[in-house]
C-alpha cells in the first residue's frame, strides 16, 4: 500500500466518513420525509411500494455518492477503481431497504433496531460484493453495516428523538467507517 494511501485511510478518512454518513442521513431522511407528503396520496397498492424504492434510491444516492468522493481518492489500485459500483450498490440496498420499511409497511410493526438491521443487511450485502475484490475480510463489512445501522437507530428508541435522530448518522458512519478503514488497510494479497 502506497504510503499516501495508508496516511489517508486514518483520521482524516474516518472523520469524513462520519462526515458523509452524518450529512447523507439527514439529508436523505428530510427528503424521504418530504416525499411522503407527496408518495402517500398518490401512490396506492403495487405503486406505493414502488415509490418507495425510488425514495430509498434517493437516499441511496446520498450516501453512495458521498462515500464514492472518499473511495475515489485512494486511487486506481484500490476500490477507487470501482467506486462507481459502490454508489450502484448502495442506491439499490437503500431502495430495497426503503421498500421493506415503508412500502411494505413492515416498519409499522419493528422496533428501531430492528429497522436498522434490514437496512444494515439490505445495503451490506450489495456493498459487500463491491468491496470484497479488494479487502482480505470483506465478510465483516456486512455485520458491521448491520451493527452500525441498530445501534444508531437504536438511540431513537433510548434518547430523546430530537437529540438522537442527527446521531443516527454519527454513530453509524463510527462504527463502519472504523471498519472500512480496517478492511482497506488489509488489501487482498497482490493489490
């Protein structure tokens, strides 16, 4: 690993993921929120479902574009050369996720923690198949995203919401973004 490479995959790396993470989260839950108003009337039976994938899309896009800024810089060599199938992969975890949740309303009847485990898994497994041409330990990446994302919706549950919902974002984008450093730092032999 080029030594620009490993001084980059460290603090700075980890505070703007946390940053990408903390600013895709509100971000794309005020816009799903905002398309509700507009989804809810006018999207009925198969449709409704359908709508809701695109919102989960949307904040998709939120983070998958974010994170591909923070791939990119790593270079050609690493999973900056794909970082366009991240953002791929996480549009379509978020919309499957979003889908579940809202669209199918299965979000009326879990818990928190539970919601941020179908997202943790819906998003993970796309990432994961991104990621594991690069890392020795891919595996991991999906537990963690699904850890991650129950811890941080387990705080709306436990802590005020005004004050936990923007920390959703924060402790999410911690925990994974410890990982991800963790997982580029341990390339595939020859990478």
């Amino acid at each position: 690993m080029e030594g620009k490479t490993k001084d980059y995959l460290g603090w700075v790396f980890w505070v703007m993921w946390v940053l990408a993470n903390s600013v895709a989260w509100i971000v794309g839950t005020a816009v799903l929120w905002v398309l509700s108003f507009v989804l809810d009337p006018l999207a009925q039976g198969p449709f409704n479902v359908l709508g809701w994938a695109v919102a989960g899309a949307l904040i998709g896009a939120f983070f998958g574009v974010n994170h591909w800024f923070l791939f990119r810089s790593l270079g050609a060599h690493t999973i900056g050369k794909w970082a366009h199938w991240w953002v791929l992969a996480t549009i379509g975890g978020w919309s499957a996720a979003i889908m579940v949740v809202v669209g199918l309303g299965a979000g009326e009847n879990l818990g928190f923690p539970v919601i941020g485990a179908v997202i943790g898994i819906a998003v993970g497994i796309p990432q994961w198949f991104v990621l594991r041409p690069y890392a020795q330990k891919a595996h991991w990446w999906g537990l963690c995203n699904t850890a991650g994302w129950m811890i941080g919706l387990a705080l709306l549950d436990v802590v005020n919401r005004t004050i936990s919902f923007p920390l959703v974002g924060v402790i999410s984008g911690a925990l994974t973004g410890a990982m991800m450093i963790w997982l580029l730092r341990n390339p595939l032999r020859g990478r």
